[in-house]
C-alpha cells in the first residue's frame, strides 16, 4: 500500500504533468510543418487571386518600366512638339536603322483605364503602360532676361566749329567718316535709324549720289562691304549746306557693341552728283574722322584734323530687369498614375541633354 500510494503521488507531483515523450515530439513537429504549408499555400492563392490592378506594387513596378522607356527615348531629343496637354512628339537621333531622325509621339486619351501609347514616325500606336488614370507632361523652358531698347538718341557726331572746305563727290573720289559710339558697358547691340551730313548741290544739277553705311575694315577705314545705302536726288539737296541733309536707314540694327562703322557718299550718276562740307582743320571728334578715296574704295586716307559735319541717330538696345522664358528647353517632367491606388503615381524629370527647341504651340 505504501508503495502504491508513493507511485501515485510520484505521477502527479505539484498537480502538474510530466514532459512530453520523444513520440509526441515527433508527431506534432510533423503536424506543425503540414500546417505551415497550408497557410502558405493559402496565402499565395490569395495573393495570386487579388486582380494585379489593385495591387499597388505591381502599378508601380509597370508605372516604372513605362516611365524608364519614356526618360531613355526623349533625353536625346533635338527637337520637342507638345500636340496637347495628352500627347507630346520628339524628334531623335536615328531608331530604326535608316541613317534618319525618327519621331515619336506619346499620347493617352485622357480616359481612365486607356493606355498610355507610343507611335514611331506616325506608325501604329503601342501600348507602353496599361491602365493609365493619369498623365502630366510638362516642359521646363530656360529663362532670359528680357532686353530693353531705347527710344532714338544722338549716338555720335561732329558739329565743332572750324575752317570748311568742299569735298566734290565723282566717280573716283569718294568721302567717309569712321566713328565708333560710346555705348553703356551692359549694351547689348545697338541701331542706325538716321544720319545727317552738310551737303548740297554740284551744278548742273542732273546726278545721284550714294548714301552708305559700311563695316570697318582691319585698318578702320571703309571695307567693300555695304550695309545699307540710300540714294539722293541732287534737285533734292539744298542749295546751301545748313540745314543739314538727312538720311534715314531701315535695316541697321543688331549692331554690335564696340563695332566702329563707316558713312560714305559716293557717285551713283552724273560727273559730281554732290558736294560735301566738312572741317579741314583742327577737328578731333571723339571716337571718329574723316576718311578720303581717290580710286573707288581701292584705298583710303584719314586727313588729320579733318572730319565731316555729321550726326548719327540710333538706338540702344540693354539688359532688362524681368525674366521670360526661352525656347531652349531644359527639362520635361513627367507624372503618371497607373491601377486604381493613388500611391501608385510615378514622377519623373528628364534632363533634355541637346536643350532642343519646342516647334509647336
């Protein structure tokens, strides 16, 4: 009885149950590694079952691939034609082998769930993305700053008192006078609109003589290159050299800053189509004087202290204060939405490595 009882009491010490035999162990380790499959499996057949455009990380992942092809077509593009606010065309470097630009227009219909799609060279459009529920393309153009140009001004002149002598234009003996105006130091070009000289007629009164502006050469004196020339009735010069003659140009501007240039009357028609009044002596005008040919331009002389009774009138043309845009274009950026979930929106911005010109509205 004794031992009966000690056996009992040995079995269910402190009320609690003795450790689990090597058998147990291996049964439920079995069952526990069946059990895990199960749940796995389920959980795979659930994932497989969610329709892959209401996974977020599956729009994300096509939302990137589209974008990637859109960045490595277009950051090479010399020439950019936005059709839309839904459709953009590129020009690139040859694509399909044939030594010649090709151009690619990417579009979307603007209706949610219609592709995102791309033509080469007007061809048959391809579906890049699927599912699009929003498309931004936006052109990031380089900024200037806008020039100012001024009203017209005295640019530069003689008009100094001294001895005169008359200068007889013929076909051979032609006179000038080179200047070079002080212009602001930020002057971004500057214009002829005018100039006046002291002129009048040579009896008989039958010819026409040539007003011109030419570029300087090296040694600053007339080059053969003629700007702008006017002709000059000599009935329509005055009798008397005061006032002035006054010759207006159209096409002089865009000049460049530190550019010196050349006023040259010469014969058009007639022996002496016109006499020139001038200072022939003690003249030192800033910035200019008087120049002389007595073979049609093959060479000129420059009289010392001698120079033209002359104005120039023009316009200068400086930097603003604003900014505007360009035509160059710097960036495209890029945002597209793609599946149902709003954390799929993919952004991206895109360099434009040849700065191209945007050829449409």
């Amino acid at each position: 009885m004794v031992g009966a009882s000690l056996h009992t009491i040995r079995g269910v010490r402190g009320g609690r149950r003795g450790g689990y035999t090597l058998m147990e162990l291996v049964v439920s380790t079995a069952a526990m590694g069946v059990l895990t499959t199960a749940i796995a499996s389920s959980v795979l057949i659930a994932t497989h079952s969610i329709d892959d455009d209401q996974n977020p990380s599956a729009s994300i992942r096509r939302s990137t691939l589209g974008t990637d092809d859109l960045i490595r077509d277009v950051s090479a593009a010399k020439a950019v034609n936005q059709d839309s606010i839904l459709s953009m065309s590129f020009t690139v470097p040859d694509r399909t082998g044939d030594a010649v630009d090709d151009i690619l227009r990417y579009s979307w219909t603007g209706v949610a769930g219609d592709p995102l799609v791309r033509q080469i060279n007007g061809g048959t459009a391809a579906t890049l993305l699927e599912n699009v529920r929003g498309l931004y393309m936006a052109l990031h153009m380089n900024q200037i700053r806008q020039n100012e140009t001024s009203a017209e001004q005295y640019l530069i002149g003689d008009q100094s008192s001294g001895s005169s002598a008359t200068f007889a234009v013929s076909g051979n003996n032609w006179i000038g006078q080179y200047f070079k105006p002080s212009l602001p130091t930020d002057a971004v070009s500057w214009s002829i609109t005018r100039v006046q000289f002291h002129g009048g007629p040579h009896a008989p009164i039958l010819g026409i003589a040539k007003v011109q502006i030419r570029s300087a050469n090296a040694l600053l004196v007339p080059s053969k290159t003629v700007l702008e020339e006017v002709s000059i009735s000599e009935s329509a010069l005055g009798p008397i050299y005061d006032p002035p003659e006054e010759v207006a140009f159209n096409t002089l501007t865009g000049l460049a800053p530190g550019e010196g240039l050349c006023l040259v009357i010469t014969q058009f028609s007639d022996v002496n189509p016109c006499d020139v009044h001038y200072q022939s002596s003690g003249a030192s005008p800033s910035g200019s004087y008087m120049v002389k040919t007595t073979n049609a331009g093959s060479s000129w002389t420059k009289p010392s202290g001698q120079s033209m009774w002359f104005k120039v009138y023009g316009t200068v043309t400086v930097p603003g204060t604003g900014l505007t845009n360009g035509t160059k274009i710097e960036w495209l950026r890029v945002s597209v939405v793609a599946g149902v979930e709003f954390a799929t929106r993919i952004d991206a911005a895109v360099q434009m490595v040849n700065k191209p010109e945007l050829t449409g509205p």
